[in-house]
C-alpha cells in the first residue's frame, strides 16, 4: 500500500499531495482482531494510510517498507507533523524515557 494520494500522469504514478507523517504521543499496545499483537512507542513515526474513522487511523510505520502490513492506531495518541518537521525529528537522537 502506498502512502499519500497518487496520479497517473502519461505512464508515470506520481505524488498528488506529500504523505501525511504522524508522530505517536504516548505508548500504545493492543492485540489485534487476527489475533497479532500490535504496539506503538511514544516519538515512532507512521504514515497515514486512511482515517478509517474518527477515533482509528491506518497507517504504515515510517521505517517499513512499503509492503509492510498497515495496522490501527488511535486518532487520539498521534500528531499530524508539518513536513519540515518531519525532517528535523529524523536527524534527532532518540530521547531515552
């Protein structure tokens, strides 16, 4: 699944809008309905795939490939961040708790 929204221009796939980039606020775990055990740690970064709703939100971790299986998280525990932002958090040392 690939994230943002796409176009087809003559026989090239590209980006309509940059993908949308969440940053998790606090830790997270649940298991999932196919029994899987699902978690999220405060500062990990996803892609918004879709907002299935407005509590639940799919998305893809950032540092998955983009085959990787997409999973929920709460609308609630995550930050939409500006795309600058996204690049400034990246070069950052992970905090440690």
């Amino acid at each position: 699944m690939l994230a943002g929204r796409w176009r087809l221009e003559g026989w090239q796939w590209r980006h309509a809008e940059p993908a949308v980039v969440l940053r998790a606020l606090y830790n997270y775990a649940y298991r999932a309905e196919d029994g899987r055990h699902v978690a999220m740690a405060a500062g990990e970064q996803f892609l918004l795939l879709h907002k299935a709703n407005e509590d639940w939100w799919q998305v893809r971790r950032a540092s998955e490939p983009c085959w990787a299986r997409p999973f929920f998280v709460p609308a609630t525990y995550v930050a939409e961040l500006d795309p600058g932002d996204t690049r400034r958090q990246s070069m950052l040392p992970p905090s440690q708790p």
